[in-house]
C-alpha cells in the first residue's frame, strides 16, 4: 500500500470536476468574456477582430465533449458579433431629456443688456452617430444642448437653433435634435419705484361710520422684471383677504400685491417680478358722523351783558356742520365751538371769518367741504354811539397811600356800541371810568394804565376800540405825597 500526495489528489478532483455542468459554462464564460475584451481592442482593426474570434473558438474546442449545445450557441454568438462589428463599424445611439443652456457671455445680448425671460424647452432628445466603442461610452448627462444666441441683439422672440457639446472627448455626428429649435424670449430688465394703493373689497364700515383716507406703510415699492412688463404696470395694490366690519379705526398686515394694466390684472407676467418690500400696513382710519349746531366764544363784555341777546344778533354763514371724528366722544358734543368774538372790535354791521382748518380738533373730517365760516353782526336795530370822558372823571382804586395820581391826559373818546333803544338813552353820567393800581410798582413818574369801563342799568350795549384791547390806555403820572406838617410846629 501507498499513499497518494495531494497534488496527485487535486489534480485528479480537478480531472473529474471539469465534466460537470456548471464548471463547463464557467470555462466557456471566461473564455468568452477574455474573447471580448480581445474583440473590444482590435475593433479598429478588422483582421485582428476575426483572429480574436477564432482564438476564442480554437480555445473552447476542449469544452464540445460535454458542452456541447452551450458551446454551440455561445459560438454563433460570437460570430454574430465580430461579424456586426466589422460589417457595421458605426452606430446610432438617441439620448433623451439632454438640458438645454443658453449663455449670454460675450454675447450682443450681454452687451445691450438683455435676460433671458422665458425658453418654450428645458430639455431634447438627441440623436448621434458613431464609431460604435466611443458611441457606447456616451450618456445623456455628459450632453448639453447649447442655444446659438449669436444674433440676438433685441428684446424680443427668437427661434434659436442649438449645438450639441459632449464633456468626454468622443468623435460623433450629430442626426437629429428634437425638437430643431427653441423659443427664447428676451427683455431688459429694469427697476421702478410705484406707489402702494389699497384695495378693500372685503371690509365694510358699520352703520353710523364712515372711514377715512387709507394710510399704506411703506407706502411705494421697488418693482424689478422685464423692461415691457414694468413700464406696462399702472396700479399696484395690496390686497385685504379678510372679511371684517369696522366700527373703530383698524390695521391690516397682508402680503398680497395685485398687478394692473390699466383695469386688466396683471396675472402669469407677475411671477417674473420681484419686489423689494413683501408685507405692507394698511391703517383704516374709521370715524363717527355727527351734525353739529356752531357756536362762538366772546370775550371783553361788560359786566351783566346780556350774551344770549347779542348771540341772537349775530348771523352765520353756515348754521351747522357735517364733521366726522375718530372715536365716539363725537357723541357727547352738543355744539362746536369755531372761535372768538372779542367784544371790543364788535361794530356796526362787523364780519368776522373764521377757518375750518384752524377750529377742527386734529383727526376731525370736515364733511360739507366748507372751508370758512363767517359770522356777521347786523346793522338793523344796532347803534353806535360816541361819548367823551374827561381825564378827571377817572377814578383809581386799590391806590396806594403814599402816592398820588394825575391823568396827563385831558380825556379820551368811547365808542358804545348795542341795542338802538339804549344806545339813545346812555349819557356819559352812566359810564364809569376807572384804572386799577393793585400791580403798581411803586415807581414815581409815567405810566401808561389801563382804564376799564362799568356801565350801570344797561345790559345790551358793549364798548368798541379800534385796537380790540381789553381796555384803552392812558398816562398817568404817580408821584409821592408830601407829609402834612402838624399845627403846633407851625406856631413855634
């Protein structure tokens, strides 16, 4: 007995596997791809391809024993192959979904400014032909469709051709693109400033209000996009969605901007617009409406003048007034208030006007448009009349004791001016005339004082001054008194 050593072994276990099925079409695999690679590198040469093949065959004839049928196959196969390669060297490969670009550099278009607006094709099917190994290795995403864009010089609609650029370098021939052209639009792209206006389809004011003039903050906004689209912008409005009743000034916030054209919207052009400003402030102020009887103050009357007599002489260009106010205070008042009448420039047949805009409150709307109110006092029934007063029918009061007080002037002249009836009756006798030192200064020399005016039994007539002071004013000249001397030293 003797023992076998294992190359012994191995080879015989070799020997016996290489019948089996499966080990069979391994070999013939090996064989057939080692056939290929060979074929891969000589398909520019023809003769080397066909020796390649008939190497391969030569080296599989071991394998016809117990592969027959696979051998045979995969044989025809091969034959078919070199023989498709070298009676048809070159093919046609289609690539689908190739991207479509466009540059504008160093281009016309670059120089007169000019963006791309809009291209009709994103992407293209392309057609190549080839020498079949180099055709082989090309994908559609080392492909690019590049627009011709030599002659675009305007901003308008071309129709563009385009030219196929491969990133391996690979001879091909180009067959076909699908679609030939592509619509490219092109415009200037410009920037404009337009003011913001609000559009309130869904609010309503509550009964008994009215709203005031809208206020927008910001209140204009930068719109940047196609030279023709932003000049044919007229309007630009920031939309309120919701729907809301108002009894009190509001604010809303929105961020939807609506494009005119005149009335037309502004709708699939938009979306090539930007803007500088993407949410806007509408303050909708919101007031009360109230008709209001109009009334006068008056100042500088004689004591125990009859006001509810000489309001009844005056006569009003406009009786009331329509106004609107921002908050329901409006409610409490009885009467507006427009201005004053100072008593002393109060004349025969005086005409005093007084300006909406000085005597409405801020925030108040005047709602008659009435810009001016005059108020008249009438000439019928009404008198004026002159009347002297002497420097020494002056009298002071709250003198101090020390000093003593002489008018330096002789007298002046008072104009009373009221009722008819009264006017004739009144006589200097019932005028008194009097200056009041309660502020002297102790200063001795001249003064110029105030002289006020009582008028004793008569209740509808008032004093008229040209200055339209409180009081006229004369000088009065203050010295101090000289002290008595006693009788017992005048004796000694």
């Amino acid at each position: 007995m003797f023992s076998k050593d294992k190359n012994s072994i191995n080879t015989e276990n070799q020997k016996k596997g290489q019948g089996k099925p499966e080990n069979i079409l391994l070999q013939i695999g090996e064989e057939l791809g080692s056939a290929f690679r060979k074929a891969a590198d000589a398909l520019k040469d023809p003769k080397k391809l066909a020796a390649s093949a008939v190497q391969f065959i030569g080296s599989s004839a071991h394998l016809l024993k117990n592969g027959t049928l696979i051998f045979s196959v995969l044989t025809a196969t091969t034959i078919w192959a070199v023989v498709s390669i070298s009676v048809y060297p070159t093919m046609e490969n289609v690539y689908y979904n190739v991207p479509v670009e466009i540059s504008l550099e160093n281009t016309y278009a670059e120089a007169n400014q000019l963006n791309v607006m809009s291209l009709s094709d994103e992407t293209v099917t392309v057609k190549l032909k080839g020498n079949r190994s180099q055709i082989g290795e090309i994908k559609a995403e080392d492909l690019t469709a590049q627009v011709d864009v030599s002659n675009v010089m305007l901003p308008k609609n071309y129709n563009l051709t385009m030219k196929i650029e491969c990133s391996k370098k690979t001879e091909y021939e180009v067959v076909s693109i699908e679609p030939e052209t592509v619509s490219v639009s092109f415009d200037k792209i410009i920037t404009k400033e337009l003011p913001i206006t609000p559009l309130l389809d869904n609010v309503r004011i509550a009964q008994g209000y009215m709203s005031g003039d809208p206020v927008v903050n910001p209140s204009t906004v930068m719109v940047t996009g196609p030279q023709d689209i932003v000049n044919s912008i007229t309007k630009v409005c920031a939309r309120v969605s919701p729907e809301k009743e108002l009894d009190s000034t509001y604010e809303f916030t929105t961020d939807e901007l609506v494009l005119y054209n005149n009335n037309a919207v502004i709708s699939d052009d938009s979306k090539l617009l930007s803007f500088d400003k993407s949410s806007f402030a509408i303050q909708i102020p919101v007031f009360v409406r109230q008709t209001l009887p109009l009334e006068v103050n008056i100042i500088n009357a004689p004591d125990k003048f009859d006001l509810d007599y000489f309001r009844k002489q005056l006569v009003f260009s406009v009786g009331e007034i329509d106004i609107a106010a921002p908050n329901d205070k409006i409610k409490e008042l009885k009467s507006l208030n427009i201005g004053t009448i100072n008593m002393r420039e109060v004349d025969v047949g005086s005409v005093f006007e007084f300006k909406a805009e000085n005597f409405l409150p801020d925030g108040y709307e005047n709602l008659t448009q009435i810009d001016t109110v005059t108020v008249t006092c009438p000439s019928e029934g009404i008198k004026k009349k002159a009347i002297a007063i002497k420097g020494k029918d002056i009298q002071f009061v709250n003198r101090p004791a020390q000093y003593e007080f002489e008018p330096v002037s002789s007298g002046m002249t008072l104009f009373v001016v009221g009722d008819e009836e009264q006017i004739n009756s009144i006589s200097r006798e019932d005028i008194t005339a009097q200056i009041d030192l309660i502020d002297f200064d102790m200063q001795e020399g001249d003064h110029k004082m105030s002289v006020g005016f009582i008028i004793s039994s008569y209740d509808k007539v008032w004093f008229n001054g040209g200055d339209g002071v409180a009081t006229p004013k004369i000088i009065v000249s203050a010295s101090i008194q000289e002290p008595e001397e006693d009788a017992e030293t005048i004796d000694e």
